[in-house]
C-alpha cells in the first residue's frame, strides 16, 4: 500500500502532527510519500491508495496558503480517492477542517477518518491520537 502524508506548517504545531502520523504509517509497512505542500510531487500524490493531508488553520479559518494552492492542484483528480485530512489551530472550532472536508465530498473523494484537530502545540496524548488516527485511516 502507498500512502501520501502531505503537510503545511507555519509553527511546527501541524508538522508535529506530520511526524507522528508518518512514523505510524511507516511502522505499517506501507511505502510513505511524505512531504510538504510547497513541494510535494502532485504526481506521486494522486497515485498513492490513500492520502492524508495537513494544515493548519490561518486567518479567518481557511488552509495555509501553500497548502490551499497544493489542494487545489489536485483537487480534480480526487474523486474516489481515499483521503484523510488533518491539521491544528489555535482559536475558532475547526471550521476550516469542516469547509475541506465538504470540499472533498464534493469532488467525491472517499473520507478515511473523521477529520483530525489539535489545539496549539500536539501534547503528548495527542501525539498518540494522531497515531491512532493514522493507523485507522490506512486500514
């Protein structure tokens, strides 16, 4: 199984995420795409089996901005792929993580995983969870 890890981070609070989720993913067996936003081969991405992508909330609730142009790249070539979608923030409720995942139904990608969210810095337990999440999502 190929499996993309895609990320933006503007604090280290999302790459975090990132890491966590790559080193569970990795530990599956599965080959792991894993990169950020600003550089991930498109290509490499819309062929994996599943594909997890992570931003962080910015401004009004929307998608870093390199993370917005990467997704918005391959948007087209979502349907029917399997995609989880993670990121963090620091105040508001998780509505830019809402707003992708219509986004994704609405292209007829296939939800992995209930969409993913820290506040701030990932503690240890939420180091865990996103283990956890990652694991569930490539199953």
């Amino acid at each position: 199984m190929k499996v993309a890890i895609i990320y933006a981070s503007t604090t280290g609070n999302t790459e975090a995420m990132a890491n966590a989720i790559n080193e569970a993913v990795a530990s599956s067996g599965a080959e792991v795409v894993f990169g950020t936003a600003d550089s991930a081969d498109k290509a490499a991405v819309t062929s994996s089996d599943v594909i997890l992508l992570g931003s962080p909330a910015m401004g009004d609730e929307v998608l870093e901005d390199t993370m917005e142009e990467f997704y918005t790249g391959i948007e087209g070539s979502l349907n029917g792929k399997k995609v989880g979608i993670f990121g963090s923030y620091d105040w508001g409720d998780g509505q830019w993580l809402r707003d992708w995942a219509d986004r994704l139904n609405n292209v007829g990608a296939v939800s992995v995983a209930e969409p993913l969210m820290v506040h701030l810095t990932p503690e240890d337990a939420d180091i865990e969870q996103c283990k956890s999440w990652a694991l569930s999502a490539i199953k």
